[in-house]
C-alpha cells in the first residue's frame, strides 16, 4: 500500500490501513496535505535541509547536494530486530507459495501473464533468502517494514482475506518497494545516472546526466523512469539553455508540460508525440501571446493571438497563420472582420475605421480587390469594383446630397463618359 500518512508523535509512515488501527489520539498527517508537498516539483518532501532551512523532495536533494541535509523520518534500521522480521516474514512468503496456484489463476484473468507474476514471487522470496548478501535490498525492506508499520500485517491481510483479486495491486506494491534500490551508475557511453533501479533498470526517482556528444543534445534529466524509460514527470535540460518541465512517455513529451526556449519563448499545454498538440498558450520574449489549438507544433483551429503593441486577432488558424474566418483588431480602434488566407485578408470582409468609414466586399492578398462598396463618414459611398485597394472598373459613386455618379474608373481615377444624375435625376454627362 502506498504511504500517504505519517505519525508525528510516533515519526513513522503509516498506510490507509495502518491509519484506521492507529492510535486516535496521536496527531496524523496527510502526505498530499499541500504543506507537506513541494511546490516546485510536485513531490512529497523527504528530507528536511538546514543551512536553507527547509523541507526538499528527491529532486530537490541535487540542488542542496553540499549542504547538510536529514531524513524527515529517522528510520536506521536494527539489525537484529531486522532478522527476526525477515524470518517471520519468509513464512508468510511461504504460506504464499502453498496459495500460488490459485494467485495464479487470478492473475491469468486479469493481466493474462501468469508466468511474469509467478516470477515476481519466486524472486521475492529468493531476494529475501539473499537478503545478507545485498544490504541495498535489505535497508530498502526496513524502511517499508517501518514506514508502513508492519508489512508483515499487509501480507498476512491478503490472504487472511482470501480476496486476491482485489489485492493485486497490493501485492506488486509490496514487491516493487521491496526491490527498489539507490544508486550510482555510470555508462559506457558517458551517461551518469543517481537514482533508483529494479533489476539493474532504472525505475522511479533519478537524474540522468548526459554524456556531452549524445544526439539528443541533452545536458541532463529529472524525474520518473520506468522500465530503464523515461517515463512520468520530470524536467529535461538541453545544452542550448532550452528547458522542459512535464510528462513524457518512452522519452518523448506526452501530456501537460511547459517548454521554455533560451531565447526567453516559453509554450505552456498539451503535447503529442514529441510535439506541441492540443490546446496551448505560446509567449513570446517580445510580448506576444498566442491562446488556442495547435497540431503538429503549429497553431491550427480556433485561437487569439495578442500582439505586444495591443493589437488582437481572434479566429481560425492554419499552418501557423491566421487562415478561415476571424477578426483583427487595431489598438487604433479600426476592426477587420471575414476571411483570411495565408495571413492576409483574402475572399469576403468588411473593414471598420476608427473614423467612421467603412469597406465592405471583396479582399485579396491584403486589399480590396473585386466587388465591393466603401462608406464614407461624410455619407458619401462607392458601389462597384475594386484593385488594389484603388477603384477600377465600373462603379456607381453616391453624394451626400442625393447626387449619383455611374462610369468607369482606372487606378482611382474618371475616365471615359461619367453620367450624373441630381436629386430630380436630371442628367449631365462629363468625358474624363
């Protein structure tokens, strides 16, 4: 079981079980209780620092690695107590032996791997027979012997109650803590690694320190293994000055997580496959900001981008531009709303001025070109084409004062015959 209480007049961990037959009156803890865990990491703290004077979590010892540290839970073990333990507890593994067929039957249902896990209790009891010859092992077992109060009674629980199948996890539990060990290692290729293995793999708390050639480019890791992997939480230092803090799976990022670039960029969401996907806020050194979808490490779907001179875009992106259906806003008060296309202003739109004036139809790469019809603020409006943000081709030019104007234009500009009709639709006509 796992230990998510702890005893302060007594100064041991205490499992779910242990907690309900535990002494009422002593004052319990709750490990997830916040105070109790490391705002930093996320991890319980287990050892307490006294030249800073404060608790720290595994991750945090490598960071006060000179100082003088001690364990929140003085747990040295007493050997000749230990012993005897160790031969009451050989019996309950024994009595586990004479019930393996049907903890094998169990197990066939629910993982169908029989084999794996009637391995894993020969070599809990072949990791006790040996238990003088590996002091790691046997430190590691006195530690769960006292953290959780009794394991024996854990064991001894399980079949007592003749309720395996509930108590699989349990019993793994049990076994992991038991052969989980610290240590050193350094590899042929240069790697470091401190931390904890099972079976000479690496698995659960440790840092990884890089060889300086490696391909990655990676200067170190810290954080959760499994299997050798890494695999869970932890934070990955390149040797750019990049950094990344959060999930991974089989070494790449997978999960929540935040990446932060060495040239002050940093990307806060989800990740797929090694790669920015799902939704995610992206700020930039310069004051952007970018709150939305992306895939493939790129801003794809709905998302606001909030540029640093107080402009704001909202709406549809694609291959990290602004692509679809969206809205700009000017920090000038001017407003774009309609279509867009590789980051321009392309297919329908209108556009709103500060000043009044407005432009409504046809856009392409950025300007008015096609159909369209322009208001001015005075009341005046032209209805008809469009090129280059200019008039050109046939149009129709409403005056305030109920006057209109038909004909042809060229680069903004009369030419050919323009006939105007007044309010009483009187005709003049005019060559430009």
């Amino acid at each position: 079981m796992n230990f998510i209480y702890i005893c302060n007049k007594c100064n041991i961990n205490l499992c779910p079980l242990c907690k309900y037959k535990h002494d009422k009156n002593h004052n319990i803890i709750n490990y997830n209780d916040k105070n109790y865990i490391c705002k930093k990491h996320n991890d319980r703290y287990i050892k307490y620092c006294k030249e800073c004077k404060e608790n720290i979590c595994f991750l945090c010892t490598n960071e006060h690695k000179d100082h003088n540290m001690i364990e929140l839970l003085n747990i040295i073990p007493n050997n000749n107590e230990l012993l005897k333990e160790m031969e009451k507890m050989k019996e309950i593994i024994n009595k586990f032996k004479s019930n393996i067929e049907e903890i094998k039957k169990v197990l066939n249902k629910v993982l169908n791997n029989v084999e794996i896990y009637y391995k894993i209790f020969n070599n809990i009891i072949n990791n006790y027979n040996n238990i003088n010859r590996n002091y790691e092992i046997y430190y590691n077992l006195n530690e769960i012997k006292n953290g959780n109060n009794n394991i024996i009674n854990d064991i001894n629980i399980i079949i007592n109650e003749n309720n395996i199948n509930n108590k699989i996890e349990n019993i793994i539990d049990i076994y992991y803590k038991i052969i989980r060990i610290k240590k050193t290692k350094i590899y042929e290729n240069g790697d470091k690694y401190i931390g904890e293995f099972i079976n000479e793999l690496k698995d659960g708390k440790g840092l990884l320190y890089y060889n300086k050639n490696n391909e990655k480019k990676r200067n170190r890791y810290e954080g959760d293994f499994k299997d050798d992997k890494i695999e869970g939480k932890g934070i990955i230092h390149w040797n750019n000055g990049d950094k990344y803090e959060g999930y991974l799976k089989d070494d790449i990022k997978e999960g929540k997580g935040i990446y932060y670039w060495n040239n002050g960029d940093r990307y806060e969401g989800d990740f797929r496959d090694n790669k920015q996907e799902g939704k995610g806020i992206y700020y930039g050194n310069n004051g952007d900001r970018y709150e939305g979808d992306w895939k493939d490490d790129k801003k794809l779907g709905k998302g606001i981008f909030y540029y640093n001179d107080g402009d704001r875009y909202e709406g549809d992106w694609k291959d990290d531009k602004r692509e679809g259906k969206g809205i700009y806003y000017w920090n000038n008060g001017d407003r774009y709303e309609g279509d867009w296309k590789d980051d321009k202003r392309e297919g329908k739109g209108i556009m709103f001025w500060n000043d009044g004036d407005k432009y409504e139809g046809d856009w392409k790469d950025g300007k008015y070109e096609g159909k369209g019809i322009y208001y001015w603020n005075n009341g005046d409006r032209y209805e008809g084409y469009w090129k280059d943000d200019k008039k050109e081709g046939k149009g129709i030019y409403y005056y305030n004062n109920g006057d209109r104007e038909m004909g042809d234009y060229l680069d903004d500009n009369k030419i050919g015959i323009h006939a105007k009709l007044n309010i009483n639709d009187e005709v003049t006509q005019q060559k430009y």
